[in-house]
C-alpha cells in the first residue's frame, strides 16, 4: 500500500478519545478492512460505524472539537476495541492529510457537511467551504498520501441537487437544480468527485441519497420537530407547533437501510453514482396529521397561507398546528421523489439483490414492510420515543434506547440490538428529567 507521498511522511497524534484502545488499530495487516467515517457523530455517521464494525471493520471517525458533548450518538460504540475518534475538520487540509496518511484508509465515507439547509442560507460561505471545498480537500489528500488506487470514497451527495425539479421522479441523469447554498456546495462536491474519477481513475462514488429519517434525527429537521412538538403537546408541555412550508413533499426513507446503501455502493468494482431512494413522496402536512393521530387528535386545517391554522377536530378553538414564515426558505424545494431503479439493478451482492431489504419493501418476505408503512415506522417511533418522555431524559446510551424502539416497531434486528441487555442497562442508569 502506498503512503508516501507528500502527506505519507507527516507524524501525527490521533486524540484517543475513547479509552483503553489496543494500537493495533492503525495496522492493517490482519485483513480487517479499514474505514474513516467524517461526520460520525451525525445521524448517518453512527449507524454506519455500527454498521461498518459489525461487519469487523476498524472503524475510524472524525469529531470536531467542540465546547459542549457532541458525541451521544456513538459514546456507546467507545468500548469497541475496533473504533477509534481523531479530532478533525474538513477546513483544515493538512489535519485531513495527516489523518489519511497515518490511517491509511481502504474506504472513506464523507458524511462531514453543514447538513441543514435553511441554515446554509445564513452560513453561505461556510457551508461552501465545508460541504464543497472540503471534499476537495478530502481527495487532494488522499493523492498526496498516495492513496489513490488503494482507497475507495463515498460522498454524501443529497436529493437537494434537483432542487427545483426538472423531471419527475428524479434519477442519476435528472439534470441539477439546486436551490440553496448547501445544494450548490453539494454539486461542487459532487462534480469535483467525477471530475478526479475520470481524471486519475480513482474509485468515487456519489450517493444521491433523498431525505432519511430516523430517532437520531436532529431535532430540528422537520420530521422531529413534529413528532417531538405533538408529544409534548399531548404531555401538556408545550401548546403548539409552528412551522413554515407544510405543502413541500419529501420522499423519507430510514438511515439505516440508507447506510448499508452507502456500504454497498462502496463494494461495487467500478465507482458509479446512485439515486437511494423509497420512491414514494409524502407532504409535510400529511405528516403532522399522521402524528397527531398518534396521540389521538385528527387535525383539521382552515385559512389561507401564513393565517393557515391547524386544529384540533374535536374543539375548533383549539389551535394546534400555526404557520411562522420565519421557517420559509428563501427558495424552496417544493416535490423529492427519487426513482432508485439503478440501485435496485446496479447493486447486488453476492448474486441477490439485498438492497432495501427489511425497511423498504422491495418485495416479499418475512420483515418486509409497504413503503408507506416504513414511513409510518419512523413516525411511530419518533412520536413513541417522545411520547413516553424519552426525549425528556438523559440516559447514558439513548441512542441504543432509541434502536430499541425501532427494533420494537418493526420486529427486526432484535437480536442484533441486544434488547434485554438495552433494558438492563436502562434501569440501572441514573436518569434525571431536564
Ligand atoms: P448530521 O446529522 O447533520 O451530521 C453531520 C455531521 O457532520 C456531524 O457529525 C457534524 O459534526 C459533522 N460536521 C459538520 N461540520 C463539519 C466540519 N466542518 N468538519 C467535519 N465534520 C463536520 O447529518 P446526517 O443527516 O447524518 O447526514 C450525513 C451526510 O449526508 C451529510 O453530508 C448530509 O449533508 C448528507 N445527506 C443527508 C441526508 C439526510 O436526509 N439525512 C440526505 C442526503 C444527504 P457535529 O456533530 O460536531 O455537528
Ligand atoms: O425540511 C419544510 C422545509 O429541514 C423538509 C437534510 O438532511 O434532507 C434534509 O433537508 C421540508 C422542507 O429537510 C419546517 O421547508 C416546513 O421543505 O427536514 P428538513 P430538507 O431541507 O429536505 C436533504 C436530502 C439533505 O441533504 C439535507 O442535508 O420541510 N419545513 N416547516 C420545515 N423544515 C424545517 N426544518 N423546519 C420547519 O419548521
């Protein structure tokens, strides 16, 4: 393997942010494979470590240093003698270079970005600089480090590209239309990766992956921010939800099944792009109708606009849901539905096409679920996560508490989440209500 190229010969201290971790880590001579995830504290970057250590990687993530915790989602894979954190950041070049030359990689997943949207409206130049210029920085690394045969890389490409959309549904050659900073930082990202494929042949695959949801969603995208406002609005806690575009349609998925995407996009031999997707599309209005009904309440909706109300069906005077234009986007996307065709052709694995298989129900079989019930699922876990208060506690391994609702609601992965040992663990932690 090579690594000694401009960046091969940098010595570099990687922060053993975990504890008790053997060195061998950092070798690859026992045919482990070996991944960096950036962005690993995020949503989609703790399920594929998960996902990625079960399958007997070593898995390496990048954090950023921050003042407050920012690292509940994975603090339970710590033990694992098999994962490893590193102090990082996509702005800082030499840190990337220096991270690359002393893993020595054999898979990079770029799941790093300033990943809210309306945000990237405020953080223009930032976001630029993390989700388009910092891939580049990525690549330009892993050619200084020499890496370039050796390493395959994912790039977290995102549906936003489409933007305002030039076909329905969307697909791999949908021309782009992006809408807001972030999307047009994610085409530099996405460009500058075919560009470096055809140019010096290395393997670089974009995933256009559409929105995917899950308990570890942040808070304020906007599946959650429902799903948590209607429990504490049934818990009393809180009066009502205020939202902006309640007529913009996304195609959810779940962060699971879209990580083992990312996995298998890696696996293919020739570096390619791919659309994941569910192929259905729901409005944000259907969504917080389905969400209350969870707790009971059917909403009806009156007025027009930003004077559009939400109540409750049983008081009218009861105001539930309200429109604030400060949650519009200064442009908006309006209809996601992605056409995952080439992923369900395209990616197969030892002869049988497993992609989707338990939550997106591509087919028959025992743990498959409609796609409409899957975007139930998330739903249902959501608003049963919050509606006994768990959203309302700190228990040391909530992620896990989170998996566990998952597992409970679709009857899958039981096994694997280790629920007894989950519960176990629950009641012996110390949980104090904020
Ligand atoms: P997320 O939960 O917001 O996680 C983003 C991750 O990036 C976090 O770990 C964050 O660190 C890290 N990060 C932010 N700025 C960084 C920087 N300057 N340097 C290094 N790391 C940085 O996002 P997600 O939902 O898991 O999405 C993962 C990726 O997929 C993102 O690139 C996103 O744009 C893309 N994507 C997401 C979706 C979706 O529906 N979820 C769809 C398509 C594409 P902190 O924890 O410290 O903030
Ligand atoms: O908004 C509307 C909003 O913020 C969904 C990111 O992961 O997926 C995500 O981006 C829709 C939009 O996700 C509120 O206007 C209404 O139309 O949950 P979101 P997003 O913008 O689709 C893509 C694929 C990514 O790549 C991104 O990284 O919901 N909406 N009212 C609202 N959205 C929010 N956040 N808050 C509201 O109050």
């Amino acid at each position: 393997m090579a690594g000694s190229g401009a960046c091969g010969s940098a010595h570099t201290s990687p922060v053993h942010i975990n504890r008790q971790q053997p060195p061998s880590i950092f070798t690859n001579t026992d045919g482990q494979k070996v991944a960096l995830i950036t962005g690993v504290t995020g949503q989609d970057g703790s399920y594929l470590a998960e996902f990625l250590l079960k399958k007997s990687y070593k898995v390496h993530g990048v954090i950023r240093r921050s003042s407050s915790f920012n690292t509940h989602r994975v603090e339970h894979l710590y033990e694992h003698p098999n994962f490893r954190m590193h102090y990082g950041d996509l702005t800082d070049s030499m840190n990337m270079c220096q991270l690359l030359s002393t893993i020595k990689p054999d898979e990079i997943y770029n799941l790093g970005a300033m990943s809210h949207v309306k945000v990237s409206f405020d953080m223009s130049e930032y976001t630029a600089d993390v989700d388009g210029v910092g891939v580049l920085r990525l690549l330009n690394a892993i050619r200084s480090c020499g890496l370039e045969r050796t390493c395959k890389f994912y790039q977290a490409s995102t549906s936003e590209l489409y933007g305002k959309v030039r076909e329905i549904p969307q697909k791999e050659t949908t021309p782009f239309y992006p809408r807001s900073p972030y999307a047009v930082a994610k085409q530099f990202a996405f460009w500058s990766l075919v560009n470096y494929r055809e140019a010096f042949g290395m393997h670089l695959s974009n995933g256009i992956l559409f929105n995917h949801e899950s308990p570890r969603r942040g808070a304020t995208f906007v599946t959650r921010k429902i799903t948590r406002a209607v429990a504490a609005i049934h818990r009393g806690t809180q009066s009502q939800l205020e939202l902006g575009n309640i007529d913009a349609k996304r195609d959810w998925g779940h962060a699971k099944d879209y990580v083992e995407g990312m996995w298998m996009i890696l696996q293919q031999e020739a570096a390619d792009d791919f659309v994941l997707a569910t192929g259905e599309t729901h409005s944000v209005r259907e969504f917080v109708e389905k969400a209350f009904l969870e707790v009971g309440i059917t909403i009806k909706w009156r007025g027009e606009a930003v004077n559009e109300v939400g109540y409750d069906s049983a008081d009218d005077n009861r105001v539930l849901v309200k429109i604030n234009p400060k949650y519009y986007r200064p442009t908006e996307v309006d209809l996601l539905i992605g056409d995952p065709s080439k992923a369900k052709k395209g990616i197969r694995m030892a002869g049988k096409n497993v992609f989707l298989r338990s939550r997106q129900g591509n087919g028959g079989g025992r743990h498959q679920t409609s796609r409409l019930r899957q975007f139930y699922t998330v739903l249902k876990t959501h608003t049963a996560l919050c509606r006994a208060g768990f959203d309302k506690l700190i228990v040391p391994n909530d992620c896990i508490l989170a998996e566990l609702f998952v597992s409970r609601v679709s009857k899958t992965d039981r096994k694997s989440w280790r629920a007894a040992r989950v519960l176990r663990d629950i009641r012996a932690a110390p949980v104090r209500v904020v």
